[in-house]
C-alpha cells in the first residue's frame, strides 16, 4: 500500500536532476596504438576514424596528407569499401597483394603514393577505419601484412574493454540513481552488524546522530507492524539480524530526538565461499509519516466500524459488475439477521439475498438501483420479506452509487428493519379509521337525536291537539268528527310506534351485529311473513304482488333479522310505487341465494344510487309528503352484512328499482332435501 505523505514532496523538491556521467574518450591510448602500427609499417602518416562520429585521431610526420584525407572523408563520406570478408582480408590497398579499386582511385584522386585501409570490427559491428597513407613498397607485400592484422587486433581488444568499462561505470551509475530516487539509504555490515558501506546522496546532509554512518552498529529497536503496533510474538531488529535470513519491508521503532522515528528495512545476507554469514546488504527508508497515517486511517476505519455497529441496521458495501453479480460485503453483521441468510458469513450474493424478497419488491428494487447507478441519486425503497408471515419483516435500503477510475460500480447501503415502525403506522391508521368511524357515529347520533325529535314531536302535538278538541267539544252531534279525530291519534301512536322500532332496530345494528345468529333457515317463509305485514298498505294503493319461488332456500340467517330487511324493502316498495304499480319478488336457489325485490316506481338516478345507504337520506322523498326516516335502507345493508351476505340495487330512471339481496346457502348433504336439511338443523 503507497501512501503519499507530505516528507516525499519536500524530498522531491530537494532532489536534484542526476546528470549522466560521460566517460572520457580514450584518445590518448588509441593515439599510441596508432603511432606504434605508424613505426611499425614505416608509414608517412596515419589516420583513425570511428564510424559513430566519435573525434577523429590522425598522426605521422606527413600530417598533411592525413588532414587530406579526414576533410575528403568529412565531405564526401567513407568510400564504398567491402571489409565482409574474414578478419584475414580486412586490409584493402592501393596497391599490391590487397589491391582495392576503390582505395586505389582514392589515392589516386588525393594524389597519395599509397593508401592501405582496415575496417575493424567489433563481432559484427564495423566500429572503425584505420588507413596508413605513403607506406614504402615493400610494406604492401603479403609478409608484411602481420604488423597491420595486429594492430587491428588490438584496436579491437581496446575497444571490447572499453564498452565492458562505459557499461559497467552505467550500471553502478543507475544503481546510484535508484538509490538516491528512493530518498533515503543503501547499506551494508558485516557480520557484527557495524556499517561498513552507506551510500547517501550528498545532497541532502543530516544531522540526525542515528542515521547511518560506516562504522557505527546499528541500534537495536522493536519491530513493529505498519500500523505502529507490536507483534504479538515481541522481535528486536538485533534478533532478526541475527537469524541471518533475508529481510523484507521489518520496520522497527526508532526513539530519537523529535520523537518517535519509523524505519522500514530490507536486506539480504552476505555469505563467503564456504557459506558462512558475513553481514548483510539492503536499503533502508524513513517511513514515520505513512505508518502515522495508515494508523489514522485504521483508526478512522475502525471508529466507523464501531458506529455502524451501533446504527439500527445493516451497513453494506457491494461490488461486481452488475447489481445481480455484485457481492455484498456486511460490516455489521446484521444482514444474516434481517433477512434470514445463512450464519457465519459476511459476504453474500445479492442475487441470493434478492431471493428473500417477493417478485414484486425485486423487480421495484432493480428499477431503482438502476436508476440510482444511472444517475447518482441516492435510492430509498421499503421493503417486505419474502419469509413466512410469523418472521415476515419491512426493510428500509438506503442505496448509493459511485465509480472508480476504471467505470466500475461500487455501492454503498444501509439496511434498518422498521417493521416495528410499520407495525406502529398501521396501528395509528386503524386508530384513525376507528376514530373516523366514531366521529361520524357521533355526528349520526346527533342527527338522529334531532330527527327523533322531530318524528317524535309532530305526532305528539297533534295527539294532544285532538285530545283537547275532544274534551271540548264531545257532544253527540259531533260523533263523526270525534271518530275522525280519534282515527288520526290512532294514526300518530301508530307512527310513533314504527320510530321507536326503527330506532331499536338501528341501535341493535349499530352494536356491531350484536345478536345476530345464523343458522339455517328457509328465506321463503320470511318473505311470506313480510308480504302478510305490508299487504294491507299494498292494497290500499291498489299494488299487486307477484312471488317467485317455487321452492324452499334454504340459507344460514338470522330468522329476524331477515325478515325485517324484506319488510323494509318491501314497504319502501309500496311507498314509492305508483298507485296500481306492482312488486316482482324472485328466488333463486343457489350459493349464494339469491333474492330480488323489484318495483314499477320511478326508478332511480346514478347520483341518487350514489346517496341512497346514508343515514336519514330520503333522496327529496320528504318534500313529496312521504312517510319515512332514511333509515330502512341502512339497516337492511347492516343486517345482510352482518349475516355474511350482501345488498345491490340496480336502478334506471323511469323504470324501477331493483334490489338483490345475497346470502350463504346452508349446503344439505346431497341424499336430504331442504325440508328434511332444515328440520335436521
């Protein structure tokens, strides 16, 4: 792990360019080969020129005709000689035995008496020209050819020695430079662990007494890790150094005058010929500043640790390609938990873990991690598991992306269980529907109140009305009026009987269907009992009815309770019928039962069908001079519901009104009959 720190940019600053050290050329022990070949062949002069351009070397008492020859070749080029043939036919002359035309026609063109030209080479490579110009006649015969060939040799050995030197002078050189670019100290001891070799650059003098220094021991000091800390098995840098084995990267804790001082170190053993430990050979760096700051970033990795341990949730880290390859990584362990994975793991699959939500919530939850990768938003989703009801839990996944320099994604996400929260916000939504609930109850019993009394008080006055008439004028001629009198307080008891029934009736509803019982029982005879109560009002308006059921039905109800809902659907049949209109009653035997109660009235709109179950809403029936409260209809839906069933109406204007009721048959085994299932029940 590098860390940058803030000692490397003032090292950096202070470090100097290293400038390449040039080898001098050795002119001066090419000249003395040259001026001995040049003694050698009696040649009036001689000239040496190196093919890569290095400086030219020319020699000999006729120093002029060598001059002649640099500048024509300085102008014109090296002369088309072949020197491919064996080391032995490397000489090309102007003249006798290794006669070259070209070298002839040079000579010839410079006005030289002679001119003998050698290539040399250095394996393959032709390095250099060494040409002796004016050589007596004699000196171009074949026996004299040996002075030359050896002084091409050893031109050529001179020149292998000096490229195994420039080479060798390049490495030290290099290793000098990796040693000064690493900022801090080559080194080597002996076996007493003493510095016998520090190479420091010299640039950057200290004055720190324990840096190293040739002759000094090296101070003993613990080792540590690279975040400051002891080894669980303590080892001084003395202990190490004397198992004699290689070191690599042990940083020891050196104590100095500023303070505490990190050192990292690594080294090799130095053995002699028979394999005896000599001492040691290695590099040696200050690193305090970056094992203080990986101490920090421990130290703040770990603090984080610890509060994400303390959060109410899961914190993940989750990478891979895609979301459904990316691993997830739990800090907190908490994951396993919340979502039932298996134990003793910390790096899960998410493709695994999506298998712990429902389809729906998996599908919402790869929309929105795309959208949150897509556009660097950061993703909330709750969420239900996918585990048995008893385990089932809501999660709250907090979600955000980011990329390194590669496009990779990487996500950061905390998990938090709030099925308790949901649990609560459930609650406080009954709490609220149950309030509601009540408060419209309360506003019905308030209207209820002021209804009943007004139901209650028009009959009551007109009572006392025609009593107090009575009392006043009862003499025998006015028999017939007193008749009349006493027939309208009948009337008005007898309407003062039905409120208070509708009331008991809308108050045993309205305890929640307390003493409703269901059991079987045959809905045909509650429809005969309702049709003999309202038959006499039927036939005071001249309404026919007509019944279809040509069977018993039998039904689980309450005997009472459904009864009383086809009265008050039959009665409001009669009230809002027309006079001579008719009432078409069908039964249909199967589940559910069904019965239908439809009339030849006015019918209904969709807005009035919309109002027709509230409380003491008489659709503007009251403005029409008839009797009611608004309260048959509710009741009879409170009952059919209580009994399981239910209640539609179905209306067109002009047309009727038709209204259904739906009720759970009570199935008899298949060898009885109704009859026989009912008196069995």
């Amino acid at each position: 792990m590098c860390i940058k720190v803030e000692q490397d940019e003032r090292q950096k600053a202070q470090m100097l360019p290293r400038m390449r050290n040039e080898i001098p050329a050795p002119s001066t022990a090419l000249a003395a080969i040259v001026d001995m070949s040049l003694a050698s062949v009696q040649a009036g002069a001689a000239l040496l020129w190196p093919a890569s351009g290095e400086v030219s070397i020319a020699r000999g008492p006729q120093l002029e005709l060598a001059t002649r020859l640099l500048q024509r070749v300085s102008q014109h080029g090296i002369p088309e000689v072949d020197f491919s043939d064996p080391a032995s036919r490397q000489l090309r002359a102007s003249a006798g035995v290794d006669l070259c035309p070209t070298v002839a026609a040079l000579a010839a063109q410079l006005e030289l008496q002679s001119l003998v030209m050698l290539g040399l080479r250095d394996g393959t490579e032709l390095w250099a020209w060494l040409a002796w110009i004016d050589l007596p006649p004699q000196m171009l015969q074949a026996d004299a050819r040996s002075a030359m060939c050896l002084t091409a040799q050893t031109l050529n050995e001179h020149r292998r020695v000096q490229v195994r030197a420039e080479r060798a002078i390049a490495h030290a050189q290099r290793l000098e430079d990796v040693a000064y670019a690493c900022g801090d100290w080559m080194w080597e001891t002996d076996e007493r662990h003493r510095y016998t070799w520090v190479l420091r650059d010299s640039t950057r003098e200290s004055a720190d007494p324990q840096d190293p220094r040739v002759g000094q021991i090296i101070p003993d000091a613990p080792t540590v890790d690279w975040l400051g800390r002891a080894p669980t098995s303590p080892l001084t840098l003395h202990g190490a150094l004397d198992r004699a084995e290689p070191l690599v990267r042990l940083v020891v804790q050196e104590m100095h005058e500023a303070g505490v001082r990190y050192v990292s170190r690594s080294a090799v053993p130095l053995l002699d010929a028979k394999g005896a430990f000599r001492g040691y050979r290695g590099s040696m760096r200050d690193v305090t500043q970056s094992v203080e700051a990986k101490a920090q970033m421990w130290l703040r990795d770990e603090r984080l640790r610890r509060a994400a341990l303390a959060l109410p949730g899961a914190v993940v880290h989750a990478s891979g390609a895609t979301w459904m390859n990316a691993r997830l990584d739990d800090h907190s362990g908490r994951l396993t938990e919340l979502l039932a994975l298996e134990p003793g793991q910390t790096m899960h699959s998410l493709r695994r873990v999506m298998r712990q939500l429902p389809r729906a919530e998996r599908r919402a939850l790869l929309r929105a991690c795309a959208d949150c990768e897509s556009h660097g938003r950061v993703m909330h989703r709750r969420l239900r598991t996918n585990c048995d009801a008893p385990a089932a839990r809501w999660i709250d996944v907090h979600a955000t992306s980011e990329h390194d320099a590669a496009g990779r994604a990487s996500w950061s996400v905390f998990v938090t269980d709030v099925t308790a929260h949901v649990s609560s916000l459930r609650q406080i939504e009954q709490l609220q529907c149950a309030k509601d609930k009540a408060e419209a109850s309360c506003r019905d019993k308030s209207a209820l109140v002021s209804k009943v009394s007004h139901e209650l008080k028009t009959p009551l006055n007109a009572i006392l009305g025609l009593a107090q008439l009575i009392q006043m004028k009862h003499r025998p001629d006015e028999r017939a009026a007193v008749d009349e009198w006493i027939a309208q307080i009948a009337r008005a008891g007898w309407h003062m009987t039905d409120v208070i029934d509708t009331l008991m009736e809308f108050g045993r509803v309205g305890s929640g269907g307390a003493g409703i019982l269901c059991e079987p029982a045959d809905v045909r005879d509650a429809i005969e009992d309702a049709i003999r109560i309202i038959e006499r009002e039927a036939r005071q308006r001249s309404i026919s009815i007509v019944v279809d059921a040509p069977q018993a039905a039998i039904a689980r109800c309450d005997r009472r309770a459904i009864r009383q809902v086809f009265i008050n659907l039959l009665s409001n049949a009669v009230k809002y019928n027309t006079e001579g209109g008719r009432i078409w009653i069908a039964l249909r035997c199967a589940d559910p039962i069904t019965i239908t109660v439809r009339d030849s009235g006015p019918g209904l709109t969709a807005e009035q069908i919309g109002r027709l179950f509230q409380p003491f809403e008489r659709l503007g029936a009251e403005r029409r001079g008839i009797q009611g409260n608004g309260l048959g209809l509710l009741i009879c839906k409170e009952l059919v519901e209580a009994m399981g069933g239910s209640i539609d109406v179905h209306s067109v204007a002009g047309q009727g009104c038709t209204f259904a009721v739906s009720l759970m048959a009570a199935l008899p085994r298949r060898s009885q009959s109704p009859e026989a299932a009912l008196r069995a029940a």
